[in-house]
C-alpha cells in the first residue's frame, strides 16, 4: 500500500531539487557577471545619469556573495538528494511502499 504523505513529500522534494538548481545556474551565472561585468555596470550606470560608479572591489565583493549563494544552492540540491534516499530507504524497511 502506497502511502500519501510519502508521495506527496516525494513530489515537493523534487520540486526544491529543481528549484535549488536552476537557483544555483543563476547564481553562478550572476557570479561571473559580478567578477567580469565591472565595465559593463558602470557603462549601464552612466547611460542612467547615475553619480556612483562601481568599484573593483564592489564587483568582487558582490561575486564572492553570488559565489557563496551558489556553493549552497548545490549544497542544498545534494542534501535533498540525500534525504530522499533516506526516506525511501525507511519506507521500503517499513513495507510503506
């Protein structure tokens, strides 16, 4: 016998699996942007009339934040994944499956 609870957390645990990583994608994309994107921000910011202009060490200070977002996006992801087979493994020991 199938048990509801089981599949309904299955199905909302793939859903924060997949979320987690296209979180992740767009983090590491953001990332490099920060790191290379410098010029890029100050030229947007000057199109804009905007008086501030970012600094080398506001880029990479904004990359190293997106990087770190990103390591736990992925960190997420495999801690979900190992808490799915966890819980498949005790429904399959309890005969809920």
């Amino acid at each position: 016998m199938k048990d509801p609870a089981y599949e309904l957390s299955s199905i909302i645990v793939t859903i924060l699996q997949v979320a987690s990583a296209m979180f992740g994608g767009l983090f590491l994309w953001l990332s490099i942007m920060a790191f290379n994107g410098q010029e890029m921000m100050n030229s947007f910011l000057k199109m804009a009339d905007d008086p501030h202009y970012v600094s080398a060490e506001e880029a990479f200070v904004a990359g190293l934040v997106l990087l770190g977002m990103f390591i736990l996006c992925i960190a997420a992801f495999f801690i979900l994944r190992y808490l799915k087979r966890v819980v498949k493994k005790e429904t399959n020991q309890l005969g809920l499956q």
